[in-house]
C-alpha cells in the first residue's frame, strides 16, 4: 500500500512538473510575441510618419529622387509584410534607406530650418528611439524563451511539443560596419 502510494506521489509530481514546464514555455513564447507586437506598434507609428517626411522633403530637394523612392518603396515593402522573418527584413531595409535619407538631407540648410521638417524629424528621432527599447525588449524575451527550449529538463517538453530556438533581431548593418570605429573629419 505505501508504495503504491509513493508512486502515485511521484506520479503526481512528475505531472505538475510537466505542466509547469510546459506552460512556462507557453507563456516565454507569447511574451516573445507580444514583444514583437510592441515592435510593429513602433513600425506602424514609423510607416505613418515616413509619407509625411518624404512630402516635406520633396519640396526641397526634387534631384533626389532616387534616395526618396528607396524609402518608399522600403516603406510599401515593410506595409506588405506579414511573418515575424519578412517583417525584420523590411524593417532593416527601411531603416536604410532613412540613414541614407538623412544624409543626403545634410545638404539642405534651409530644409532643416523648417519647422514641418524638424517636428517630423523630431517625431522619427522619437519613434526610432522607441523601436530601438522595443528591440531590445523583444532580443531580451527572445533570449528567455531559447534558454527555456535549450535547457534541460524543459528542453525535452520543448522538443515533444515543437518549441524551437527562435531568431534575435539583429542590426541591419554588417558585423564588420559595426566593428569598425566611425570616421570624424572635421
């Protein structure tokens, strides 16, 4: 009798251990989702602002077209995406082609005098801050379900239940662009 009631014991609290892990991965996943959906919020804000920068810019500088249609075009690609992958591709594309915005912007003084032009720049400033928090939050959320999938013992429930490593959101730029100390020329 007291060993069919130690195994039922153990039983019991293998169970409860199996759940527990269990709904651990489950909540670590929707943490990471819901982090990226604090990313999109930032995206969408920023996909909102751009139509508006590229209006105010156009006035001012018509021979720059080509770097004006990257943006929008980055813009419509980013709007047209819809897995988490496709979305951080064109997110990494967009933010490209405002660094390449901005500095072909540097040749306009009397733009960056403008009061529209420094407000949306000011907002864009605001919401890219944003996103990077964003980013962040969601590489850290990231992180945390992955160890929960790789260690051990969870990672045996997350191998019976299809929990798999998941990507972190990285820079756009090369390791070797971000290795190198900027240039500074006066």
């Amino acid at each position: 009798m007291t060993i069919g009631i130690v195994i039922a014991v153990v039983v019991v609290i293998l169970v409860v251990c199996f759940i527990s892990m269990y709904n651990g991965l489950v909540k670590l996943r929707n943490n990471r989702e819901n982090a990226f959906a604090n990313i999109d919020v930032q995206l969408k804000q920023r996909f909102d602002l751009v139509p508006q920068l590229v209006n105010t810019v156009k006035g001012y500088a018509t021979h720059e077209k080509e770097t004006l249609d990257k943006v929008t075009s980055a813009r419509a690609a980013a709007m047209g995406a819809t897995t988490v992958d496709e979305k951080v591709a064109a997110d990494k594309a967009l933010t490209g082609a405002l660094a390449g915005l901005r500095v072909s912007l540097e040749a306009y003084p009397e733009l960056k005098a403008n009061q529209n032009f420094l407000q949306l720049q000011t907002e864009l400033s605001d919401i890219e801050n944003k996103l990077s928090a964003a980013r962040r939050f969601f590489n850290s959320a990231t992180r945390e379900f992955n160890n929960a999938c790789e260690v051990f013992p969870s990672n045996i429930i997350a191998g019976m239940f299809n929990f798999r490593r998941a990507p972190m959101y990285e820079a756009s730029e090369g390791r070797e662009t971000l290795n190198k100390a900027p240039e500074v020329r006066f």
